[in-house]
C-alpha cells in the first residue's frame, strides 16, 4: 500500500474498518475541528498524543515521543484495532502532523496507514463529505507493543555518525533556519555541523501536492550523489523530519532513522557546536 492516498481515492475506499484522522495543529485546533472536519474523522493532538513532552528540550527535544504503552491508549481511545486502515490528514500539505502520526502508525507496527495528499484543503477542493462536532465510535481493544518498530537515532549518535562520516544527516527545515539567519521557534538559530539541508517543502510541486515516486527518487539520488545508504533525518523537533521520511518511503527508498531531538535538543544542549551559513 503506497503511503500517499488522494482525496479521489479516499472517497472510492470501502469504509470497513477506515478510520480518518484528523492531525492539525494550531491554536483552537479542537475548536477549529469540532466546527468542521472530514466526516468521521478522529480527531489526534499532537502534543497530547503523539508527543510527551517533558521539561527541558535539551532532553528529547519539543516533541519526544511518547512510550509505545501509551500511544497503545490512544490508538484504543480512537477506536483503531490491528485491522484498521488509517488515513491521517492535516492543513500543512501533510508535512506536519499527520506525517508524525504515519511515521508512529507505521513505527506501531501497522502496515495500512496512508497520509492524505494535499491534506485538509484538497479534499475541500475535491468535494469531499465534511462533518462538524463529535464523531462517535467506540474504544477498541488495547494492542500491546514492546517498541517502537522504526529506526531513531539519538544526539549521541548523530554526533557519533557526523564525526566518522558514517551517515547522511539531513536538516529539512526551511534553508533561512538552516543557515541561521533567524529562528522563529527555538533559542538558537542555525545547524548541526556537518548536516546538509534539504527542506521538506522540496518534496511538494507548486499545487501543495507530493511530487510522483519517479522524480522524488531522481531527486534525492542526485541530491544524495547516490549515497542513500545510512541516512539520519531532522528537524526542529522530530515532526516535519517525517514528511521527508514518508517522502522517502514513498519513492521507494529505506525508511532512514529519524533523530526525534532535532534541533530543538542538539541547540539547546550544553556543549554542542552549533554551525552558520551553507
């Protein structure tokens, strides 16, 4: 099952065991969904349920993941079992949220699980059924899991692969945070040493869209030279790094580690060089 579903192929979908979640953020984000949504979406926050954020980025990061225990209760709360399919959608072209939820979906162990192209707006455009208020379903029973499935990697590690030029770290951030020319949401602004940047919204044509598998490939073999290999992805706290990860995947690509710190733990930690410019 590819990781991209299109607003035309989710309304074609048999609704047995579909379950759509509903991933925005954003200030009065529950508000903003109560007043209209896809209709049956399940509403998932980000900062409740795909994150346990603790007291001091510099350890973990913004958003740290929560324990696969859990995210196990959130998954029965909304009602998913092992044999749901599950569509994930948020207003940032997916590259926010809901790229975070199919990345711990997938991590969770589920194998149906698609991220909706275009998000939010798009299935406005494409006249898809929208609801508002409470959706009602009942709580499924609880899937136990030891860990998380997908590969992470630590600060540690990441310091480790950059000194031994064993691993590709790659910043996805916008390029201005990347050379250190302001930051608009951690406490200092520019990057990882030895990190190359590749923005997320490179994974997108100009209608918000992900670019077809075939060029998103040829894109990143050229960008990469070839050296796909070991790679180690980004961000500013592990949530937007995913939309590059579900990019990847998507052209066919090894699911690479993600480094769920990101910039918000490495920028904040004691010690840590930090670099400026390209």
């Amino acid at each position: 099952m590819p990781p991209i579903i299109t607003p035309s192929e989710l309304k074609n979908l048999p609704t047995e065991n579909l379950i759509i979640l509903d991933a925005r953020v954003g200030k009065d984000v529950y508000q903003n969904y109560l007043n209209k949504h896809i209709r049956g979406a399940r509403f998932i926050d980000l900062d409740k349920d795909l994150a346990n954020i603790g007291e001091d980025a510099a350890f973990g990061g913004r958003h740290p993941l929560p324990s696969v225990e859990k995210f196990a209760e959130t998954l029965s709360r909304l009602g998913v079992s092992e044999d749901s399919h599950l569509v994930v959608y948020d207003d940032k072209n997916g590259s926010n949220a809901a790229a975070r939820a199919w990345w711990m979906l997938k991590s969770f162990g589920f194998e149906n699980v698609q991220v909706l192209d275009g998000g939010f707006q798009h299935a406005e455009k494409e006249g898809l059924e929208f609801s508002s208020g409470e959706e009602a379903f009942e709580k499924a029973q609880f899937i136990k899991k030891e860990n998380w499935l997908l590969p992470t990697s630590s600060l540690e590690i990441v310091e480790n692969e950059l000194i031994n030029h064993s691993s590709t770290v790659i910043d996805v951030r916008d390029a201005y945070r990347y050379k250190g020319e302001s930051e608009p949401i951690d406490l200092v602004a520019g990057h990882i040493p030895g990190a190359i940047n590749i923005p997320f919204s490179e994974n997108l044509d100009e209608n918000g869209n992900f670019l077809k598998p075939e060029i998103l490939k040829e894109k990143y073999l050229k960008l990469l030279e070839g050296n796909s290999e070991h790679l180690i992805i980004h961000c500013g706290s592990g949530v937007t790094a995913c939309h590059t990860i579900l990019a990847l995947d998507y052209a066919g690509f090894k699911i690479p580690d993600l480094y769920v710190g990101s910039w918000s733990e490495w920028s904040r930690r004691e010690g840590k060089e930090i670099a400026r410019g390209i």
